[in-house]
C-alpha cells in the first residue's frame, strides 16, 4: 500500500510543526499538504523548514480545497469552528479526518457527527496513549467506588496560552468517570468554586483548572476516601506524544467505514 498522504491543518503553530515532524519521522505516511490562513505570512514558505526539518518540498498554502484534492486524510487541531468547517470538506472529499481540537461545545460535536456520516473522523480531547489507558482505569475506579463514600476531583494543569478551560483532556476523563457511575458528566460536573459553596454535592465530579508557565499538560484524578486518597495520574512532558498519537489514528482509521471513532477505539481499548 501507497504512504498515506496527509494534510496539517494550522501547520505553522506550535502543533501543526509538531505534527509535521512526525509525520517526517514515522513509517507510511508523508506531508501532503501544510494549510495555514488566508493572509498569513508565512503563505508561499516551505513547511519543512518552519518545522525545522529543512526543505520538504510542501509550501504553506490557504487553498483548502486543493490540498484536500492530494491528500488521504486531515490533521486538525485547530479551533472550534474551523474543525465544524474542515469537516463538512473531509466528508465532502471521503477523507480520514483525524480531530485534536478541543473546546468543542455541544452544537459543535453534533455538526461533527453529522459529517461522520460520510467521513472517517477521529477526535479525541487527547491523542496519547498514556492519557487514553488512564481514562479506561478512572472508569473502571468510578464504577468500582461507591460514589457516596468516593468523591472524585480532576485536577489540571496547562501552559499560560491555553485558552479553554477545563483542558479536552480532563474532560474526557471526566467523562470516563461519569460513565464508570452511569451518569450524566454535565450534570454532575462542579467546575467553579468562590465563596460559601456549602458541603460538596454527594457524587458529584470537580474540576480544577490551574495555567501557567509552559506546562505541556499535567491532569491528576483524585478519588478521595474517608481515611484514604487514590490517585491517577499523566505528566506530558513533550507535545510530540499527541502528534505522533494523530498520526497513529490516521493510519489505523484508513480504509475504515465512515462514522465517528475515539482514540479508545484506534488503541482498542473499548469495551465494545
């Protein structure tokens, strides 16, 4: 089988480089295409040597469409609106679009879902392996503690650029737990505390978001017992794990039918 070719959507930033760099350092697959903004500077420059690698032969472009014209499948972590955007394109194309963004709200991942109708779509709030078997153990944790005897806590912490909040990683795992207590996250989920809050709500699950510095991603899920404390943790160190993870989920979602996978399934971590 032909490498398969993929596209960087945002490839000038600090991902998008990441991403490239994988790419160019793992067997099967090649940079197609680096796609970056209308009216960038950076249009036109070749996006080998952005990345650090030297000359690649793929220049930075805005043309969307012609990228997708020579490309097998789309790595995005961008924003919101540009990932609804990219993937109408990728269903409209049939390509593997494999989705890091994170800050999704609900109006977002349901226009997700409807374009998984006819594309291939990966998302993730995470893309590394580390972060997605320590979401199948909170699950497994949250389903074996009483949650009236088990509080549960998801403590994290990102560089001071980050700009949602909670992180997509201590969603997800947020997520995991809910599912562990056969709950509903939003629900459930206590994400602000200022002034009298009074005693905490009996199974709920807390969020503490904490910025600063160049703090790759640090998440900590704390179960907290009468007289015991259990913690889970993941400390990345490099955000090479999560391009290298996109990459991995490229290529295991080509030649899948279409809808709509998580990392869970491309490690086969699912229970399903």
């Amino acid at each position: 089988m032909s490498d398969m070719r993929l596209a960087v959507a945002g490839a000038a930033g600090r991902m998008g480089q990441a991403l490239i760099r994988a790419i160019a350092s793992m067997d099967g697959v090649v940079v197609s295409a680096a796609i970056e903004r209308s009216g960038s500077d950076i249009l036109g420059r070749d996006a080998g040597v952005q990345a650090q690698l030297g000359e690649i032969g793929v220049a930075f472009t805005d043309d969307f469409e012609a990228a997708m014209a020579v490309s097998d499948g789309l790595v995005d972590f961008t924003a919101p609106d540009v990932s609804v955007a990219n993937a109408g394109l990728a269903a409209q194309y049939g390509l593997v679009h494999i989705i890091g963004t994170t800050g999704c709200d609900a109006a977002h991942e349901e226009k997700i879902r409807k374009a998984a109708e006819k594309a291939i779509i990966v998302k993730s709030g995470n893309m590394s392996l580390g972060v997605n078997l320590l979401s199948v153990l909170v699950r497994q944790a949250a389903k074996a503690l009483d949650p009236q005897d088990w509080d549960i806590e998801i403590v994290e912490m990102h560089h001071r650029h980050k700009v949602d909040a909670p992180s997509g990683t201590a969603l997800l795992l947020g997520q995991a737990a809910a599912e562990g207590r056969d709950i509903d996250l939003d629900a459930a989920s206590i994400r602000v505390r200022d002034g009298h809050t009074g005693p905490r709500p009996a199974g709920s699950i807390g969020f503490a978001t904490l910025r600063g510095g160049s703090v790759v991603g640090e998440h900590t899920v704390m179960l907290a017992g009468e007289g015991e404390l259990v913690e889970l943790s993941h400390k990345a160190t490099d955000r090479s794990i999560f391009a290298r993870g996109a990459v991995k989920a490229a290529l295991w979602a080509r030649n899948r039918e279409p809808g709509l996978y998580s990392m869970i399934d491309v490690l086969g971590l699912s229970e399903n």
